[in-house]
C-alpha cells in the first residue's frame, strides 16, 4: 500500500481543488438555483453587478487565469462583456457555463505539479508564478461567491445554511 506523501505542492493544490470545486462551486450553485431569472439580473444601482454578471466574471476568470493559462492555450476573453450582459442568458445556463468550466479547472488543477507552479505566465497583462496564478483563482471566487451568498440572503431574507454544522457550539462537530 502506498501512503500519501505531503508536500507544499500537493497540500496546497488539494487544498485549492478542495475549496474551489468542493465548498465554493456547490454554495454558488445552491444560490443561484434558488433565484429566479429576474433576481440573478438585478442590480441595486448602475454602479453595481448583478449575480448574473459575477457569474459570468467567475467564468472568465476561471477559464483565463487557471483553464486557459496551464493548457496554453489562446486567451478569448472578453472581460468587458461579463459586466455589460443584462439578463440575456438564463440561471440554468449561467450554471451549465460555469459548471463546464469549474470541471476542466478541476482537472487542470490535478495535473499541475511543481514545475507549473514554479513556471511563468503572461496572463491578463501580468507576469505571473503558476501558484499566483491558481491562488488568484480560488481567492478572487471566493470573494465573489460572497458577494452572490450576501445578494441571495437579501433576496430571500433567509440563512443560507452553509454553517449548519456551527450553529450550537460554534465549532466544527469531529
């Protein structure tokens, strides 16, 4: 039997897979799911974004800073784009999009060792270490995922009930 073996590379690529694909994705899925199309599209003011545009942003950014950038592949993205859309595209399709792009960052992420995070990328105009790179990606939809979790709780007036498990004692049960 082999046994696992930590290193920083693979502690921290699980721990990012782990919090991208495992905590993030599925909470950001559960939000959007529960809206209907009119409330993914609204926005409080002009100056602000919608759940539909950060769903979209989200999308962008995944598929540039960590799909795109890792596979070399040809960079498409049209940022400017993610914040104009107004309600053209549904939730279930907002979802479908970001869902196919979260599977491929997954296996993007399995594959990457050492040598990749070590390496340099041109991305978005910066000069980056392959690690900035995926680290980038997991706090930027983190931070994002926030937002839509902060949105859908207006929305609904209701707890989301991601922390259930904190609730009585404040601690995670073993």
């Amino acid at each position: 039997m082999v046994q696992f073996q930590p290193t920083s590379t693979n502690l921290f690529l699980m721990f990012s897979r782990d919090k991208l694909v495992n905590q993030y994705w599925p909470r950001l899925r559960t939000c959007v799911e529960s809206l209907t199309d009119e409330q993914i599209w609204w926005r409080p003011n002009p100056s602000s974004n919608s759940i539909g545009n950060l769903v979209l942003h989200l999308n962008g950014n995944v598929r540039q800073w960590l799909v795109n950038s890792f596979s070399k592949r040809e960079d498409q993205r049209d940022r400017p784009a993610e914040f104009a859309a107004t309600g053209e595209i549904s939730g279930a399709e907002l979802l479908a999009k970001l869902e196919w792009t979260i599977h491929e960052a997954e296996q993007t992420i399995n594959r990457l060792s050492e040598a990749d995070l070590i390496a340099r990328y041109e991305i978005q105009g910066y000069n980056v270490y392959g690690l900035e790179a995926v680290y980038q990606v997991i706090e930027h939809f983190g931070l994002h995922y926030g937002q839509i979790a902060y949105i859908t709780k207006m929305l609904k007036d209701q707890d989301l009930g991601f922390y259930k498990e904190l609730s009585k004692t404040g601690r995670a049960s073993s």
